[in-house]
C-alpha cells in the first residue's frame, strides 16, 4: 500500500464512509396499506371496516383484538384509539368487475361506483362516516352540493345510498399522508373529549326506590273509611267469641294453654333467668 513505486493510496481507499440507511420501497408500502389488513397484515376481505383514522382493517382481526389485545403483539400501536366496534364503520364497497390479470400486482379489488377508478393507492379515496360508503374524492367533488341547511351546515346526499352527511365532518379519507392524518386525530381525540360522561351500571343499580322522582314513587292506596270501619267490626267481634270461649274452658283444658297453671315463684338459682322450670 504505498512506497512500493506501484501505487499511491487516496482517501477513497483508506477511509471508509457511513453506509447509507436503507429506505423502504414506497411502492410496497402503498401496496400494503391498499390491499393488507393494518392489523393482522392478511389480504382485505369483507367485511372491511376503517376507523377515524382512514385505516383498512379486516372486522374479524378487530374483533380478535377487541376480545384479546394480545392476539396481535403490535395491536395497541396499530389500533389503540380503537375502544370497542363502535370506534369502527363498514364499509360499504364497489367491487372490481375487471378480471385481474397474470403479471399485474396492482390490480384493484373495488373500484370507486361514480368515476370507476381503482381502489389501489394511485387516487385518493374517502368513505362517508354517517353510511360507510367508499367513493374517490374526485367523484365526490364532482357530485353537485346540496343547499345548505338552516344552522348553516353543508349537508348533502350521498350519490350511492342517499343518506345525508355533512362534508366538513362525516367526509374521512383512507390511509391518509402524515400530515393530514395527524389532522384526523386531532379531530378524533376533540369529538371524544366532547362526548357526555358515561354513567356506571353499578351506581345505577344501587340506587334505591329513595333515589326514584317522586313522580314514579307509587302512592299507597288510600283505605275507603266504610272499608275500615267495618273491618274493625269484624276484628273486635271474634276477640269477643274468644273470650267467651276461653271463659267456658275447663281447668283441664286450661292448663294445656297455661292459663289454669299457677305461676311458681323465682328461687334464688332461677332468679332472671330464663327456665322451663321456673
């Protein structure tokens, strides 16, 4: 290496530069996004759901994590915000009628009903939240807007389901750019802050009849005076029969109910006691 007469070394040969760190393909990445499960990394089928976020999830992987976070060992970083099935919507999707072909891995699986585009990634795609309809947001803006209402919210009609859905609210895109998705959490953790207080089912339990308005408290019924009065008749009728009944008893007889037994006095062994034999 060097004073030899052969060779001079340069910095090229002699000092060794950081290696680049590799990029992912993009190309897969939009793949993945477009055609996998953001879950469990499986081939979409339906029934596909998506959350605030614009994630593709399959609904079966989400119900496995749901009853086991666990099941996937990256669950809570994928799908965390997701609660329960109602952090969710089906989507409701137009599939592709074209045969996909041999050598085309790119060949979109639904397609958007308005332009007949394909769902793989090239267009943005968005799905209403108010019906779970999956449309390409060019064929969404081309689709006149309706008048507004009377608070002055846009609301319009979805052209595929003909439900109503505001486009400032219920309009979510699918697997969007990482600026416009850290908009959609933002929008995501305000709407949660603003929802009202669940109340407990154990509070609502325990709560007594004292707890209850007065107006469900059910008033006792009121006794009809003739009712009463001839009730207390009849109750001070037989405590006369009984008494006559007791007068014309014999002495046998009375000792069996211990009225004809003379009451023994207390010895001082029994005295504040309680005895049969005292």
């Amino acid at each position: 290496m060097g004073n030899d007469g052969g060779s001079i070394p340069d910095r090229r040969d002699l000092v060794r530069n950081k290696p680049k760190a590799e990029q992912a393909d993009k190309a897969n990445q939009t793949r993945a996004r477009w055609f996998s499960c953001a879950l469990s990394k499986k081939p979409l089928h339906q029934p596909i759901v998506s959350c605030a976020l614009g994630k593709l999830y399959n609904k079966d992987a989400i119900i496995e994590y749901l009853l086991d976070k666990s099941t996937y060992g990256d669950g809570d970083e994928i799908c965390g915000h997701i609660r329960s099935l109602k952090d969710v919507k089906t989507l409701s999707l137009t599939p592709n009628p074209a045969p996909p072909s041999e050598d085309s891995e790119d060949h979109a699986q639904f397609i958007c009903p308005l332009t007949l585009k394909g769902m793989n990634g090239v267009l943005p795609f968005v799905y209403i939240s108010t019906c779970g309809c999956v449309l390409s947001l060019a064929g969404l803006k081309n689709v006149s807007a309706s008048p507004k209402a009377g608070d002055g919210d846009q609301l319009d009609v979805c052209p595929q389901c003909a439900k109503k859905f505001s486009r400032a609210d219920d309009v979510l895109t699918l697997n969007p750019p990482e600026d416009e998705l850290e908009r959609m959490r933002d929008t995501m953790v305000r709407k949660r802050l603003a929802e009202p207080p669940k109340k407990s089912k154990k509070r609502k339990n325990a709560a007594g009849p004292e707890d209850e308005p007065a107006s469900k408290k059910k008033s006792a019924p009121s006794l009809n005076p003739g009712v009463s009065a001839a009730s207390r008749a009849v109750v001070s009728s037989l405590a006369m029969e009984e008494a006559k009944r007791k007068a014309n008893m014999s002495d046998a007889v009375k000792s069996l109910y211990g009225d004809g037994k003379p009451k023994k006095k207390e010895t001082f062994m029994t005295m504040g006691t309680f005895t049969r034999y005292a």
